[in-house]
C-alpha cells in the first residue's frame, strides 16, 4: 500500500486508536462490525468503487456511507467507514484491506485489555502449525466447495472453549473470507498484526527439544539487541532438527540445526 492509501490508513488507525482508548466502547462489538462491512465492500464491487472515487466529494462519499450504514453497525463504526471514505485511495481495493485490519487490529486490542494478546499470539501460532501438520483438516478448511457456516462449526468444535474467543473469532474470520490468501499467510499476517500491538518482531523459533525459560529469556534477549526491537518468540518442537536451533525473524533465518550442519557438509563432499 502506498501513496494515498497509507496515509489515509494512518488516519484510520489513529481514529480506531482514539475509538478503542474509550472505555464506553465495546471493542469486540466494533471488531465484529467492522468485518461485516469489510466482507460487504469486498462482495459490492461497484459501491466500493463509488465511495473511492476520487471524482466524488469527500463529503458527498460519507453521506452515501453513513445513509448505507446507519441502523445496521454502530454509531463508531459508521463514523469510523465515513472518515475513511471521505480520504483518497489509491486502489479501491485498498480500503477493504484497510477495514479487514482494522477489525483484526480491533480484536487484538480486545484481547489485550483483557490481558490475553500473549496468549492470543501463541494460540494463533499453533493454530498454523496444527494445520501444517494435518492434509486433511487444511482441506477441509480450504475447501472451495464447502459453505462458510460449515467452516465455522468446525472451527468452533475445534476452538471453542480452548482458545480465547479473540482467537476464535480472528481464525473464523480468515477462513470463512480468504479474500485470495493462503491460510497460512493469513495466519502470518495476524500474528505480525498482534506482535505490533507492542511494537516488537515476531521470531519463530524450531529447536529439537523445547526450550527452558533461562534459554527463551536469553534468546529474547540476544534477537531484540541485534534487531533493535523486542521479540515475540514463537516456539515448534521439531526432532528432526537433531540440536541447536532455527530462527527464523521475517524473510531472514538463523540456521543452527546440527541437521542443517550435516547437509551442508554432505554438500561439501559432494562437491
């Protein structure tokens, strides 16, 4: 996203922020709210196009909003969709993705005035790795063919009372709108959208067996003075690593697997 669209982003962010830091809001009720106008706008092509057009006052954009709207999401929602609209976009599309986060992003605030945004993270994070590891539960939940309330009866079987009901409805909302992603980017994006709840990196961390509280303390430590920020460790046990550890910070990974160290040495007989 660039241009117009991030700074229009920006404002709403900062509305959302000003909206969540009301204690008078229910910020869950919001969060829900605004998805529902997210999956709206990404289904109504043609309104989503009228209230991007950059041909069409601002003004003009937020009546048509706030007249589409009223009586069906809340007063701080409605303000929230009409501020957006009144700002210009570069690609009509950018202001479903934009809604998309921050209905996520309101979720994840949720989460954390509860208290929950730690648990939250690593809910999301073995949540991924549960369906990496199972073909048949990540056909199910990719299946084409099969219906959004399907999906989310067997997400709510396999989530509800286990997991934070933020957690819960993130993962419900991801597979039931894909919106052309993979269920793992999705999965990604959420947990990089919670760790900047607090301003820090997501690290995932695989080792062969898991690791004490002394070596995460000491890891943590290690990655936020050499990335400048500080990390969310995202812990997989993994035995075929054999020893040490991989992280992996972004598009970058920090190799030192003993089974990483024996294939390099297998390459170098090779060669």
């Amino acid at each position: 996203m660039n241009g117009a669209s991030r700074e229009a982003l920006a404002a709403a962010r900062e509305h959302l922020d000003a909206l969540t830091d009301n204690t008078s809001v229910d910020v869950a009720t919001l969060a829900g709210e605004l998805a529902a106008v997210t999956a709206l706008l990404d289904r109504e092509v043609s309104l989503r196009r009228v209230l991007t057009d950059p041909a069409q006052a601002g003004e003009a954009k937020a009546a048509l909003a706030t007249r589409l709207l009223s009586g069906q999401v809340g007063g701080e929602a409605v303000d929230l969709v009409s501020g957006m609209v009144r700002s210009r976009w570069s690609y009509s599309r950018d202001l479903v993705d934009s809604l998309e986060e921050l209905a996520n992003t309101a979720d994840l605030t949720a989460a954390q005035q509860a208290g929950a945004l730690d648990d939250v993270e690593d809910e999301l994070f073995r949540f991924g790795r549960i369906v990496s590891s199972s073909t048949e539960l990540r056909a199910a939940l990719t299946d084409k063919a099969a219906t959004g309330s399907a999906k989310s009866e067997l997400l709510r079987s396999l989530l509800g009372g286990k997991a934070n009901p933020a957690t819960e409805r993130l993962i419900v909302r991801l597979v039931t709108q894909p919106r052309g992603r993979s269920l793992e980017a999705g999965l990604e994006s959420l947990s990089k959208l919670a760790a900047a709840r607090r301003d820090r990196m997501v690290a995932v961390v695989t080792s062969a067996v898991p690791l004490s509280d002394q070596q995460k303390q000491r890891l943590g430590a290690v990655l936020a003075k050499l990335y400048g920020r500080q990390m969310h460790l995202n812990l997989d046990v993994d035995p075929t690593v054999l020893g040490g550890i991989s992280v992996r910070v972004g598009d970058e990974v920090v190799n030192g697997t003993v089974a990483s160290r024996l294939d390099e040495a297998a390459r170098r007989l090779a060669g």
